[in-house]
C-alpha cells in the first residue's frame, strides 16, 4: 500500500468530489480514480460509493477513514520532526481561523513565519466546530478560535487575546452625538449580524439572553466584509468585535460606540490537538502564540 493512495482517499473523504480532490492532490482525475480503484482491490472492499459521481464512503471507508488520516499524519509528524533536527522547520502550517479572529491573523502569520522562514502559511476561514474537526481529522496543524464557550474538547491552548463588542452604524444617523449605547436599543436596531452558526452569534445570542433581550436581524451573513458592506450602504447597524477598530480607522462612514454596560470579554487563542507527541508545526504554532506581542487593541 502506498501513502499516496491513502491521501487520495483522504483528500476524496474531505472535497467529497472527484474532481476536487484530484485538484487538491496534483493529479488528473482518472489517476486519483484509478488510485482509489486501486486501494479497494488492495483492502478487498468497496470504500467509495459511486455511480457518474461521489456519492460518500462505504461502511468500510468510513471505518478506514480515521486510520488512514493518522497513518497520513504519523509520517508527516516522522519527516517534519527530522527535519527540524537539521534546520529549521519546513512544509506548511495549516491554519483554521473564526472570522472574528481574522484581525488577529496578520501579527500571528508575520510572527510564525519570521521563526520559522523556511516553512509557508494557509490561512482558512472556517467556523469554531469546523475547526476542531478538522483539527481531529489531521486536516490543521492549529486553530485560532474561541476558548471558553463551548470550548473544545481535549485541546492544548495559548490564549492570545480577549474579544469585547461594539456597536457600528453608519455615520450621520440616528446614532450622531452618540459616546455609547445600551443594549436594549442595539437589539431593537435595524441589524445585520453573523448567522447562528457562527460561534460569535451563539455567544452574542448568550449575552443578550442574560439581560433578557433577543435579537431578530435583518440580514445574516457569514463574513464581516458583508456585514461591514451592509453597514456602508446605509440601512444597517451591527454588534461585532473590538479587534475590527485596528482596521476601521479612516473609514468615516462609520460610527462606532461602546456598550454601556459591557458584556464579559471572550478568550481567544491557538489550540491544536492534546497528542502525544506533539507534531512540530502544532508545537511552533503554540509556542509562537504565547510569545507573539499584539497591539494595545487585543488584550487578554
């Protein structure tokens, strides 16, 4: 059996398309079926349900499944860890971020990447759940999420800052004049917010419901850059993070208040799996994240 059949099988379980998986792996789609073909006739089972098109895994791929991706895992964590007995750390870091965190993502690259200089950066914007899976799945070396609500379950972690709200609406409104807000007033606003599948809502959704307040949006979306562009056009107010003031200045469009009242900060930080041995590029990320030094705006 070779490694390159199982990543193909891998890469496969995770695109859940042929011709994206074979995009992902390098090769042209008839190498990456004839590679899975070529793993069933090893293992004498049918592992890829199929028809024109993927249609999932069989109950024996599905068993491989988890196998294969620390089989996978394993020999990266052999070669990265030799490697980095000679020289420095190379191959990519494979970042999982919430969007809330994105503000973040710059000092942490610019840190990661100057200790490390031989190794590369992906960057994915994924949900907090979408990140410790793939975290369990070998698909990240770490994540930059959320630690305290709805924290994650047997995770190592390095807190890096602590997230506070503010309430953002267009300039030369019904918000002029304005140094602050109450709650109540932002939740009967004219909202556009993160959908409830993000974990930053589920904690807004907490805070609100402990001051007796709901809140209904107009518009939902899964990205800041859409909630930031709803703002702009007018018609919009949002509630996001305080780590988004380092990329606001000079956009006079937007007029920014603080809570009256704040609600409790939300750690934020790197996790990465609680495996023995640690795999040297989870080791870097963590030991980056409690060294790197962030603005006065992020604080713990």
């Amino acid at each position: 059996m070779q490694l390159r059949l199982l990543r193909y099988f891998t890469t496969l379980a995770r695109e859940g398309h042929f011709a994206r998986a074979a995009e992902a792996c390098g090769v042209t789609q008839p190498t990456l079926s004839a590679g899975i073909a070529t793993l069933e006739e090893q293992f004498g089972h049918r592992l890829v349900l199929r028809e024109r098109r993927y249609i999932g895994l069989s109950p024996e791929g599905q068993a491989m499944l988890p196998w294969a991706q620390q089989l996978i895992a394993v020999y990266d964590g052999m070669a990265h860890a030799m490697e980095a007995i000679d020289g420095p750390i190379q191959g990519e870091f494979r970042l999982g971020v919430i969007p809330a965190a994105m503000p973040a993502t710059g000092y942490l690259a610019r840190a990661l990447l100057a200790g490390h200089p031989a190794s590369t950066l992906s960057v994915r914007s994924l949900t907090s759940r979408e990140i410790e899976r793939g975290l369990v799945a070998f698909d990240l070396d770490a994540g930059l999420t959320y630690l305290d609500h709805e924290p994650p379950a047997d995770m190592l972690a390095a807190p890096l800052y602590a997230e506070r709200y503010i309430f953002l609406a267009r300039a030369g409104g019904d918000f002029e004049g304005r140094t602050s807000i109450g709650w109540a007033e932002a939740a009967g606003s004219d909202l556009c917010l993160l959908h409830p599948g993000m974990q930053n809502r589920r904690i807004l959704d907490t805070r609100l419901a402990e001051r007796g307040l709901a809140i209904r949006p107009r518009a939902t979306a899964d990205s800041y850059v859409a909630l930031l562009a709803m703002v702009q056009a007018g018609g919009f107010a949002t509630i996001m993070p305080d780590s988004y003031l380092a990329l606001l200045p000079g956009m006079n469009w937007a007029r920014i208040l603080p809570f009256d009242d704040p609600a409790p900060a939300s750690r934020i930080g790197v996790i990465v799996p609680n495996r023995h041995p640690v795999g040297p590029l989870a080791a870097a990320a963590l030991a980056v994240a409690r060294a790197v030094a962030l603005p006065d705006g992020f604080k713990i």
